[in-house]
C-alpha cells in the first residue's frame, strides 16, 4: 500500500491510499478518484515527503496501521448495510429521485460507474464514494 497526496483542479488538496503507483495511475485515468470536498475528478499527484522505513518497528507499524484501517472499513460496512438502502445498479436513478423530490429521502447504497458519479456531481448531488472491502477480508 502506498499514500499519495493528492490535488484536484481546484487545488483541493487531499491523501489517498493504492495498492501501487499503477493502481493510482489507472484510476486517475478512468476517473475514478475524485475531490472529498468538491467532487472533482481530474486529480493529480501534489508533490509530497517520502516516507521511509528506517526500523523494523516502523514497518509493523504500517501494518498495525493497515489492519486498523480494514478494522474500520469493515465496521463502516456494517453501518451503511445496517442502516442503508441497498439500491444496486439504480444508485444514480434513486439519488435523483431523492434530491429531486421524487421519493422520500432516506439513505441509500449501491453502483455507479464514474461518469454516472460525475453526472450526479455536476447535478449537485452529494455523492461518496466508499471502499468497500470484502467481508473476509
């Protein structure tokens, strides 16, 4: 895993996690990463520090930190599947519907590609994007 500081054409600047610099690199591209704070998805590496390594301990560090992380991204699945709707490949279609007041609001979950994301974003609708882990992860 590697973090990256990141910075949207809006000069919001942000941290993200990839499994490498290709995993960024092909996300970047597919506009699939987008501004925490505006919606943006034209993001770039902001220059940054290197981080090393210089001990072992360090290095568990890291990977207390990492199994932290999946810890709370887990539990931050059970939330959303506890307390969502799960809408599946209609996420953009009842997010209109809800902000356009079509439907009653209440919150919901499921799948979008980047561009429905973008379009949603464009709309105004407040959209995130969550990474979801698997369960036996």
């Amino acid at each position: 895993m590697i973090v990256f500081e990141l910075c949207c054409a809006k000069a919001h600047r942000f941290e993200a996690w990839f499994k490498d610099g290709a995993a960024f690199e092909l996300q970047a591209e597919a506009g699939e990463i987008a501004c925490p704070e505006c919606g943006d998805s034209q993001i770039v590496k902001a220059p940054m520090a290197p981080r090393l390594n210089s001990a072992r301990g360090d290095a568990l560090e890291v990977k207390g930190a990492a199994r932290a992380m999946r810890g709370l991204l887990g539990e931050l699945r059970r939330a959303v599947e506890a307390n969502c709707d799960y809408v599946g490949e209609r996420f953009s279609e009842e997010a209109r519907k809800i902000h356009y007041g079509e439907t009653e609001p209440r919150a919901i979950y499921g799948e979008a590609t980047p561009e429905q994301a973008g379009d949603l974003a464009d709309e105004g609708i407040a959209i995130t994007s969550i990474p979801w882990i698997r369960r036996d992860d």
